[in-house]
C-alpha cells in the first residue's frame, strides 16, 4: 500500500498512526552525548566481537560445541556493534532521519528484529547444552551437539529468523503522512503482523524466564549433587582403603616395607607415595561388582573446574542479555506494540550495548579466552 492510496482513508486512520512520531524531549548536549557513546561502543564492541570469534577459530582449547554457539553469538553481537548501534546514534541526532526514510526504516527494523531474537535462541541452545552435558550420559550428548548437528541447528537458527523477519519487515511496514511529514509505520491490522508479534513476546518471554531459568537450574543442582557424591564417595574409599589396609596381612606388609604408618587419617591416600596409591588402586579393585553400574553413573556426571566455570560464564552472559534485554520487552508488552519509533530506540538501546560487553565477559570470567585474546593481540 503506496501513500497515496493510504491517506485517502478516513482521517481518524491516520491520527492512529500520531504515535509513532513521538519523541521523549531531551536536551541537544544529552542527545549527541548518547549517539557518541554509541559510536564508541560500535567500535569497541566490533574489536571484541572480532576477537571472540578469532579466539575460538584459532584456538584449539576453544573449540568445543559449547563456544560453537558462542562464536555464532558473537557473530549477532557484532551485527548488532556494525549496523544497529550506529542507527541508534543518527536517529539520536535526527529522528526523521532514520523513520522518514522508507528503505533506511525498514532495514533498522530488519536488524532489530533479526539480531534480538537470535541471541535469544542462541542462549537457548547454550543453556541445553549445558543440561545435557550435565544431565544426560555422554552417548546421548556426543548424538545430539556433534559437527554434523551443531552447524545444522546454527544455519537453521539463522536462515529462519532471516527469512521471515526479511519478509515481515518489508510487508508489514507501510508509509503514512502524520502532520504533513512522511514515516514508516507497522501496519496495525495485519494479521499477519498480529500474530507474528504474539508468537515473538510468547517465545521471548517463556525462553528468557521459563525455560532457560529452568534448564540452569537443574545443571546447578546436578553440579551440586556431583559435587557432593564426589565428597562422601572419596570420604568412604579412604576410610575403607585404610580400615582395609590395617586388616589386610600383605598390604600391611607392604606398607611397613614402604616404611610407611599404617593409618593416615589426615593424609589422602593418593598424596602419601606411589606405595600408598597402589595400595588404593588393589582395594578399589576389590570393590563388590554390584556397585559397578552406580561408579560408572556418578563418573559421568563427575566436571572439571574448567567446566564447571564454563557453565559460570555461560549463565553470566545469559543473565546480561536478559537484563539488557528487559526494557525491550517490558516496554512492548506495556504498550501492546504500540509504540512511537522513538521510544523503541530507546528500548533497543541497552540490547546494542549488551553486544558491546559480552566479549568483556568472556575475558573477565574465562582463562582460555584472556589467554586466547592476549596471543592474538601479541601475533
């Protein structure tokens, strides 16, 4: 639908479109302060972006399934860094400028619509890798996150957010004159437009409270529970391995041979000498085949420090996109998707700068990553 044919409608129509060119009355000094801090934001966000994804390229430690999806995040954040937080910065400066515009328009809306929602899914898909590592045997998780899954799940991800956000910002924006100015403006009355934009909150909503929260809760739990089987399990072996070893003749034997005391109550096995540790090794042998099937299920839930912290970091960077995110959502849940261009900028704000400080998390919180940035900026 062309202007011309659209401000032939009844006059009241087209007041319902006076909204979109609001605009919250800030001061000149604060505005061009805000879009020079964007500008550096899309510059420093675009370094660090840039290095997350040559970190995990480049480094053989980073390349797990895990950082797969983070690097095809990181791609989003730089998307974000390049093309949407400079808009951010000249609507800032001039309003009209971007939303007067009919091609420039719909491409803000095109990567603001794009990008937001791909971050979601991508935590999404952390989040169930994490669970599942945790959660599931190693058979189930070596299926579901290998090199023939995981680009599938990425290029899917991708391709469908693209394609329908493509379609949606090109046919669901129209040309409307308010107060003898041309804008763009979403299409009210499309059900098309309706229901896209019902089914966009939903996800949003139930993936950033329900089901991420959910899914990091349940790893916690199970990292706790390894944690303590882990204790009680060696608390019970030393005490057995030692009880076992004053009773048994031939360990006792070699102990004293070793010129070692028999109990040790405040040294770990595995610390006292080779001797010792052998000793160990002979008595967990011992151990009645009946409890083989419970060792083996307590060992594959059994985390590295290194993963461990992984899951750390994974669940700092959701809880950054979520609360950078929240402005977003709250404004259009408050206002129906009825709201002025102006006041969406603002919303879309903090979601460009959470991709400026996600590469700052993944270097504060995670050794390989610093370390994998510094041998960059070295080379």
């Amino acid at each position: 639908m062309d202007t011309a044919s659209y401000t032939t409608h009844a006059h009241t129509t087209v007041n319902s479109y006076e909204h979109i060119v609001f605009e919250t009355a800030l001061p000149v000094s604060i505005k061009y302060l805000v879009a020079t801090f964007c500008f550096l934001a899309c510059l420093a966000g675009s370094f660090g972006n840039i290095l997350v994804i040559l970190a995990i390229a480049r480094t053989k430690k980073l390349r797990t399934s895990v950082n797969a999806f983070i690097a095809s995040l990181a791609v989003a954040d730089l998307c974000n860094c390049v093309l949407m937080l400079p808009l951010i910065a000249l609507a800032f400066i001039s309003l009209d400028i971007v939303i007067g515009d009919g091609p420039l328009c719909k491409l803000f809306y095109l990567i603001s619509l794009t990008f937001s929602p791909v971050s979601i899914e991508h935590l999404t898909l952390i989040a169930s890798n994490r669970y599942v590592l945790v959660n599931k045997s190693p058979r189930t998780y070596a299926k579901l996150f290998n090199r023939r899954t995981i680009p599938v799940m990425i290029a899917f991800l991708w391709g469908s957010n693209v394609i329908m956000n493509i379609f949606y910002s090109t046919s669901s924006y129209i040309e409307v004159k308010v107060r003898g100015q041309t804008y763009c403006a979403y299409q009210q009355r499309n059900p098309f437009n309706v229901g896209y934009s019902i089914f966009a909150l939903f996800f949003s909503f139930t993936s950033s409270f329900i089901v991420i929260p959910t899914l990091y809760l349940l790893t916690f739990r199970t990292v706790h529970r390894s944690r303590v089987r882990v204790t009680q399990e060696h608390s019970t072996t030393t005490q057995h391995t030692q009880s076992t070893t004053m009773n048994d003749p031939a360990i006792h034997s070699q102990a004293q041979t070793a010129g070692l005391p028999i109990a040790q109550q405040d040294v770990p096995i595995n610390q006292s000498s080779l001797k010792v540790a052998e000793i160990g090794e002979r008595l967990n042998n011992r151990t009645p085949e009946h409890s083989t099937g419970q060792r083996n299920k307590l060992s594959r839930k059994r985390l590295t420090s290194s993963e461990i912290r992984i899951i750390k970091v994974n669940f700092i960077i959701f809880l950054t996109n979520i609360l950078f995110l929240l402005p977003l959502l709250i404004v259009l849940s408050a206002t129906f998707g009825y709201l002025s261009h102006f006041q969406l900028i603002l919303a879309l704000l903090p979601i460009g700068l959470n991709s400026a400080i996600n590469p700052l998390v993944y270097c504060g919180f995670n050794r390989n990553f610093r370390q994998a940035f510094q041998a960059i900026l070295k080379y």
